[in-house]
C-alpha cells in the first residue's frame, strides 16, 4: 500500500467513524458519493453528485482549525468533532498537551 493508499485508507476510516458518530448516514447517497470523492476526487462527481456532496458531505468534511485557519485533515475530524473542538491534528495534540 503506497502513501495514496495510506491516506484514502485513513480519509475512508475516518468516514466510517463520522457515520458511526451520525454526521454522514451511511444509508444515503451522501456516504456513497463521500466514498467516491475520497477515491476519485470531486471531479470524478457528475453534477448531481456534486449538488448532494455540497450539501450534505462539503459541510461535514471540510472544516478549519480554529487556531491556525488551515484546513482540517481528513483522519483529524472524529477527534475534532468528539472533542468539540475544530483543531487541526497539530494544534489538537497541543490541547491535549495543555500547550
């Protein structure tokens, strides 16, 4: 398994948990379309993917850190939204370290 497999691997698991958390259904069309974004990208979505992605899956996914405004990575956002805290892995290891 090469890095890109690495990642969708940790990107699909990381979907899993939000599902099992009840941010994403896994009985809609959202998870699958999710599912799709994270092997192909967006581009690979026809245009009614696309309108349930931005809807349903965008709002989800693509959060930023409150302390630094970067992105949120992927395998990051279950302890994000656990913790209640929208941090990045690394300012959400400072937290953690009361740092």
């Amino acid at each position: 398994m090469d890095n890109d497999d690495t990642e969708i691997g940790d990107n699909l698991d990381a979907l899993d948990t939000l599902a099992d958390m009840g941010y994403i259904d896994k009985d809609a069309p959202a998870y699958g379309i999710a599912k799709l974004f994270f092997h192909e990208g967006l581009d690979a979505l026809s245009e009614k993917q696309r309108f349930i992605f931005d809807k349903h899956v965008a709002p989800v996914l693509f959060k930023t850190c409150a302390r630094c405004g970067e992105a949120i990575e992927f395998f990051a956002l279950p302890s994000a939204y656990e913790e209640d805290m929208m941090l990045c892995s690394y300012h959400m290891h400072k937290h953690q370290r009361d740092e």
